[in-house]
C-alpha cells in the first residue's frame, strides 16, 4: 500500500519546525523519553543545513524542552561507520553553542541526543538502543550520587545525569507487531503509514499534518526529489556492495575483496556523475573522500 503521508525525514526539515507542528514532534520525544516533552522554541545551530549536498541527508532538529533541555534529533538514511563519533560531535558542538562565554559550568545543559538510522548501525538484536554515563565505584561498585546540595540545584540525583543521553532508533530493525506507542512511532518511521487505531502520543496530529495533499506545487516538486533521490542512492549504494562482495569471492583474498570494492565504488561514481549528482553527495553514497572521488573523475571522466 503506497502512504499518503510525507516521510518523517523530510518533514522534519521542512514542517516540523513550524510552532504548530510541534505536538508531532513531542509526542515521539514523550513517548521515548517516557515523559511530557513540551517544546518551547526551535534552536538554530551551524550544523542546520537545508541543502541535501551538506549533510548528506542527515536532518538536524535542535530544539529547547521546557525545563531548558536541548533536544537535538538526527536522521540518516545512508551507512556511516563514523556515525557514532558523529553522535559524540553533535552534542559536543551544541553544548559549546549554547554556553555564553564567561558563565558558569551550571549553566551547561543537559542535552538528550535522538538518533533515527535507516541503516545497521552498530551490532544487536534490539531496535532501540539508550546510552547514558554512570559513574560506578571500582572497588565498592556503588554510584556515585550528587550531593544534597547539588540535588537540589540541579534537581538530579546521580552525577551521571548531569551528562548527555544517547537514544539509537535503528528503524529498518523494527519487524514486529506494533504493540506499545513506541512501536506504533518506529512502525510509522520505517512505512509511513499510519493505522487509525493508534494510540501514540502525536501520531493523530502527524497523520494530519503530515499529507501529501497539504504540500503546495514547489513543496512537492520538492519532496519528490527527494524521494528519488533515496531510491537512487540506496540502489547504487546495494550495487556497490553486491558487486565489491562478489569481485572479493572471486579473487578468494582481503585484497581481492578491497580490490572488488574499490572497483565497484569507481563504478559508482561514475554512474552517480553521469546521473548529475554532486561531488559531496557521491562522496557520501560511496564512503570515499571528496578529493579521492575528484581524483576519480579526473581519470575517468575527463
């Protein structure tokens, strides 16, 4: 069944920006988080880019929460093996942005980082992953709690909740039934589509906003470029790897395996040029460096 609805990637771009979609977008957050995210205001960072050649399809959406949290929520569609230092980095980067020079540690913010990957990041059996720090005594393996009076000013109770929390939402990993509002959320992210059965927090006010009939000419045009462009890179991205697989059993070796790869990424590239797209966007598809992929073009292309 073909969705009516935008994908949550492009909306999240473009739409859910907007102060009166914001209810989509705490109820995913409420929903994972297991409590009521209220979305006060949309940050802009230097890691927010509307052009695809940026980032590479990666979304950011930096937002402040009620309690003066930063919220920053990450889409990729594409395989990145650095993508957990990525993770790291971005929420590195808003916690410099958002301390004003010369105030008080305190004043850092806790930072919960949202992570939605189309890809298998990482190695598990699970769809949703949590990551958080805790500091744990080596010897007597008891944790290290605030003081009564950090307690109070910080309203945490561990010291390990003063720091970042991490959430991986490995999306194409999700193949059971929906059965908990998180579920009907990941079933939603992976097929776009949304039963009317639902009982997830946001998910009827997505179902709204979210169609592909509220999208103006230009949006449209838009988004079905982007469409296109998923297809396009997921197809060359699966050739890539079939045919570096298949030149590596071949030659029965690890540098037969990293010939046949090398080979197909040439491949790659090239039918990705021909077909128009740019150079920080092949990079991307194929994992090489910018100057490797014009080193590329110059000996085939030119």
């Amino acid at each position: 069944m073909k969705s009516n609805l935008i994908r949550f990637d492009w909306a999240a771009k473009r739409l859910l920006r907007q102060k009166s979609n914001f209810v989509v977008l705490e109820g995913l957050l409420s929903t994972l988080l297991e409590e009521d995210i209220h979305i006060v205001r949309m940050l802009e960072s230097e890691g927010n880019k509307e052009e695809i050649d940026d980032k590479f399809n990666r979304v950011d959406m930096l937002a402040e929460n009620s309690n003066g949290e930063l919220v920053i929520v990450e889409i990729q569609n594409n395989r990145e093996l650095d993508y957990f230092h990525r993770m790291i980095y971005g929420v590195s980067k808003a916690i410099t942005e958002y301390i004003k020079e010369g105030e008080e540690y305190s004043k850092t913010k806790k930072i919960y980082s949202v992570n939605i990957v189309y890809f298998d990041l990482g190695q598990g059996d699970d769809y949703i992953y949590h990551g958080r720090t805790e500091f744990m005594g080596i010897h007597k393996r008891d944790v290290l709690k605030l003081s009564q009076r950090q307690q109070e000013q910080f309203t945490r109770k561990k010291a390990g909740d003063l720091f970042p929390e991490y959430y991986v939402l490995r999306v194409d990993e999700f193949n059971e039934k929906a059965v908990t509002p998180l579920d009907e959320w990941i079933s939603f992210l992976k097929t776009g589509e949304i039963p009317e059965n639902v009982n997830a927090k946001g998910l009827n006010e997505a179902r709204e906003c979210l169609q592909k009939d509220r999208l103006n000419e230009s949006e449209r045009a838009a988004y079905d470029a982007h469409m296109e462009a998923l297809r396009y890179q997921r197809s060359v991205i699966k050739t890539s790897m079939i045919e570096g697989r298949a030149e590596g059993r071949a030659e029965g070796l690890a540098e037969g395996r990293a010939e046949g790869m090398m080979e197909g990424k040439i491949e790659v590239v090239i039918a990705s040029a021909k077909a128009g797209l740019s150079v920080e966007i092949i990079a991307g598809i194929t994992g090489l460096t910018i100057g490797k992929v014009q080193e590329i073009f110059k000996q085939h292309l030119e």
